[in-house]
C-alpha cells in the first residue's frame, strides 16, 4: 500500500529540507552597480609609483577618479572600485558613461 503525505504530492520535492533557497531579487542600486561594474571593467587602470613610495592610480576615460595606496594591488583595487562607483552614480543620473578608450 502507498504511502500518502498530507497536502502534497509525493516526490514533488516541495517542502523537503535540502531544497535549494529561492534567490532573492537585486535592489536597484545592486543592479545598477552590477552594470556599472561591467562597464567600469572595460576602462583602463594606469598605476604608478609616487616619490614618497606609495602607490596612485588613474583611469583617462573618467578624469578626475583617483585613488592612492601603499601596495600597487591595493591602489588597483581601489581604482576599480572607485570607477564603477562613479559610472554608477552616472547612470543614476540618467546621463551614458563615456566610452572605453581601448577595447
């Protein structure tokens, strides 16, 4: 004789304890900063030591985004961070971020 289960069907895997969680929708502001990332991932990062040993970087398609560190690593970064912060307060704008330079 089959054993029945109250309320569902069996082998419908509803309910059980393993089920995968239900991914929760992204916020508009995860969303927009996922895009700015994107975008942000195809500009140039240039790096450079300064004369007091740490370390700038700068991107030529957003003037004016710099960053500084102590490690090269970190300052990169930082830099990247940065510039999809700023391409998403552009798009937040409602305005289109600048093109990359290099493709």
């Amino acid at each position: 004789m089959a054993k029945r289960t109250a309320g569902r069907k069996a082998g419908s895997g509803k309910g059980r304890l393993f089920d995968p969680p239900t991914p929760t929708p992204l916020t508009r502001k995860e969303a927009l900063l996922a895009r700015a990332e994107k975008i942000a991932a195809r500009y140039s990062v240039l790096v450079r030591p300064t004369k007091a040993g740490a370390w700038i970087a700068w991107s030529d398609e957003l003037r004016g985004c710099l960053s500084e560190a102590d490690t090269r690593e970190e300052c990169f970064r930082i830099s990247c961070q940065n510039q999809a912060e700023v391409v998403a307060m552009i798009l937040e704008l409602g305005e289109e971020p600048p093109k990359p330079k290099l493709l």
